[in-house]
C-alpha cells in the first residue's frame, strides 16, 4: 500500500497489560490518535520473546504514545508474560 509509512526508532513500554499499552519514544512523532501502527519489542523474559503487535494509537503527548492492541487475543510470547507478572 502507498498509504503504509515504514519508521523505526527506540521506544520504552511504561506500561502494558491485555488491552494495550503506553510507551516512550525517543523523538517526538506526529503520530494522530487514530493511526494504526504495527510495533515491535523485547519482553523481558529469560528468552527475550520478540512480540510484533499491531494496535491503535489513542492519546499522544510529547514523546508518549498510548496505545490499544487490534486484537483482544495473546497467543504469542505476551499471553504468558501478562498472566505471570499480573499486569
């Protein structure tokens, strides 16, 4: 699609649990409540789990973004995370 902009960067999660979460980036983006962003991040779990989530910007302000997951369901790495640590 010609309307899918690619950017990387460093981010931070603040905050996350089952419906989504609020992180930090390192630049201020012009990113609108609205965008759907696709992101990927490191768990920090013995195994480092990679999890690729796509999601919904709600909020913006500065350099934080917040966030909700597209889908309810976490059948990857982030399912078992979120039910150990009870997030």
């Amino acid at each position: 699609d010609d309307d899918k902009i690619k950017c990387s960067g460093k981010m931070i999660v603040k905050k996350l649990n089952t419906r989504g979460l609020m992180l930090k980036t390192n630049i201020t983006h012009k990113i609108p409540p609205g965008t759907r962003l696709v992101l990927e991040f490191v768990l920090d779990d013995a195994k480092q789990s990679i999890v690729t989530k796509q999601v919904m910007v709600t909020a913006k302000k500065d350099k934080h973004l917040s966030a909700k997951f597209l889908s309810g369901t976490h059948d990857d790495n982030l399912g078992p995370y979120l039910a150990l640590n009870r997030v």
